[in-house]
C-alpha cells in the first residue's frame, strides 16, 4: 500500500481554520484519498473522500494537490468537539474497502 | 447516515474465560465487516475482514483459533476472544461497508479488560 505521512499533533485555536497536511509521494494514478477522524475512546469516523478534484462537505473541506502527492483537509471553524486524531489513508482502487491506518495527526484545540 | 451498533462497550473478564462482541448494522446490509484492535495510542491494526456466509480472511500474525470470527448474517458480525489472557486486553473495533458508497462505517468500540 503507498504510505502517507502526517505531522504526529497539531494545535488550532477554537472558532479558527485548520489545515492538516497529508503527504502521499508514491499515491498511484487509482488511489482514493480518505479521511478518518477518531475522537477520544471512539470508533473512528468518516470526514471525507477524493481522487483528483477538491472535495467539500458538512464536515470539512479537502484540498488535493494537483500532482496527488499530498493533501490538505480543512476544518474551516475549529469546535472543541474536533479534537481527535485524524487519519489520512489512500485505498487502492483494488483493495475493495480495505483501510490501512497509520499514526494519524492529534488536533489539540485551544479555547 | 449509515450506524453500526457494537456491543458491549466494554467488558472485564478472567484470565481464561471467552468473550463475545457483537457487531450489528442497523439500516444497511453490510456486504463486508472489518475488525480491528488498538492498544493505547497507537494505531488501529487490522485484525481479519469477513463477508457474510464465507469465512474470515485474516491478517498475518492474528491466530484464528484464537480469534473467532461469525459473520452469519448481512447485519450481524461477531468476534470471539476464546481463552483470553492479559495480552488480549485491548480496544476492539468493528466497522462495516454497505458497498455502494466506498466508506467504513464503524462502532463504537469495545474495550476489553482481562484479569
């Protein structure tokens, strides 16, 4: 599986943007980007999906480089309800829904 | 959205003693369901990926005698720690795929105390 790198923790302050890097140098032309988010003591949870084009939902916002190696996700209004570990994972086009996790980043957010 | 149920949330057991989790979708059908574990922060490790009606494949180094896995319905997974040991505490996580959409949709998660 290509592998992604995230920064270990990040903090945002409440009420203010974020942008969680992802960096995915060896993503294949068929590699789906998603985003995982796991809030203390929960099951992880879906934030966001895309392949080539920026992706906008409810939750967030995802902004894909255009070469795909790396990727932003964008929490737009940080709440304290977003602290959690959020997890940056390509799935092969081949992998049906198969998600290898790595070690994710840790949102701290600051009243 | 799609929910799955997980039950128990958590559970503490005897050294020697199995134990059972149960992993329900409640509005979709779940063509495929995952379980997972995790030890304090660390990662989610993939443990084995069932489909209902055929037997779980599982990942390289997870004992299947050990780990029981019954996948007998499209809304119905459940895992089995046969004689747990200490070693075998731990967050256990299922999650499940509806297969139309290409999302992991996951309980919440139980937490496994062994004596």
């Amino acid at each position: 599986d290509a592998k992604t790198t995230q920064p270990n923790s990040m903090e945002s302050n409440e009420e203010e943007p974020v942008h969680l890097p992802c960096n995915h140098s060896t993503i294949s032309g068929t590699d789906y980007i998603h985003w995982y988010r796991q809030l203390p003591s929960q099951g992880p949870e879906y934030v966001i999906h895309g392949l080539t084009s920026n992706v906008n939902n409810r939750m967030a916002s995802l902004a894909i480089a255009e070469d795909r190696k790396s990727s932003t996700l964008i929490l737009h209004r940080a709440t304290l309800r977003d602290a959690a570990v959020y997890y940056c994972i390509l799935r092969g086009h081949n992998a049906g829904n198969m998600l290898t996790f790595g070690g994710g980043t840790r949102l701290m957010v600051k009243p | 959205g799609a929910v799955v149920s997980q039950h128990p949330s958590r559970v503490i057991c005897k050294s020697g003693t199995s134990v059972k989790i149960e992993c329900r979708s409640l509005d979709f059908q779940a063509t495929t369901m995952f379980w997972y574990r995790q030890f304090p922060k660390k990662s989610l490790m993939l443990m084995a990926t069932s489909n209902e009606g055929s037997k779980a494949t599982y990942e390289q180094g997870v004992e299947k005698d050990k780990f029981l896995i019954n996948h007998a319905s499209l809304t119905l997974s459940t895992l089995t720690v046969t004689s747990a040991h200490p070693e075998d505490s731990s967050f256990y996580i299922c999650s499940a795929t509806t297969g139309t959409d290409n999302i992991q949709y996951f309980g919440a998660g139980t937490r496994l105390s062994v004596l």
